[in-house]
C-alpha cells in the first residue's frame, strides 16, 4: 500500500500524484521512515516489544546526492503489514506516545490512516480532559 511520507494517509488527490490529506509524497512501506535520529534511537531501543506486536525494525543505508558532495546516512523502515487489526494498531500507538516518539513523527511512520492513528494517541488524553 501506499502512503504519504508526512501524515500516512492513503488517499491520493485528484490528479492521483500527491497526499489529498496534506500534499505530502506518496511512498511504498519499503521506503524510509522520514523521522529524527531522536525518535530512530527510541525505537531502536525498543525492537523486542516491536517483534512483540508483529512490526519488525530494520536499518538501511542511504546514499543521498546533490550537486556537491553526497553523503551516507541510515534510514529506517518499519515492516508492517498493509492493516494492522485496530487492538495491535492502539497498543502500538500508545507504545510509542509512552517511549515519548512526537505525534507527528507516529503518523510519518505510516501505521495507518492519520485519524485512526491521532484517534487511539489522544483517546486517554481527551477522557481526561
């Protein structure tokens, strides 16, 4: 499936080339997660309870070029299925807001839909409110 790198929405425009939620770039789940090197360590530290609820971590070199020199960094993808069932989905969320990993960079993961995502991290925060 493919999902945009910025919110994880999978519903494309009208033209069928960007994000309809955000205009973002559509990728496929084998492409990197565009996260920070903060929330990489945070879930590098974590690849036992990923395993745990079906999602696997795997580090891949990247060569990035520009005009002027290029430069070899790591990227990560996260192999996931297309849907996960909506019970492993929330544990996972609430997995990764209690590891302190930023809305925003959960939903550049691509889990799933931006508003089931937002759904299950802001759940116990909104009965508190």
């Amino acid at each position: 499936m493919i999902r945009c790198v910025s919110c994880g929405c999978s519903r494309l425009d009208p033209e069928g080339y960007k994000c309809a939620r955000c205009g973002g770039s559509p990728s496929v789940r084998t492409e990197q997660c565009y996260i920070t090197d903060d929330s990489k360590a945070k879930l590098l530290a974590h690849v036992k309870e990923f395993n745990a609820l079906g999602v696997t971590l795997e580090e891949q070199p990247i060569v990035q070029k520009n005009a002027w020199h290029t430069v070899e960094a790591v990227g990560l993808v996260l192999g996931v299925a297309d849907s996960l069932h909506h019970g492993v989905l929330q544990k996972l969320v609430l997995f990764l807001r209690d590891i302190a990993v930023p809305e925003e960079e959960i939903l550049r993961l691509r889990l799933s839909e931006p508003e089931d995502v937002l759904t299950y991290y802001r759940a116990d925060k909104l009965s508190k409110e």
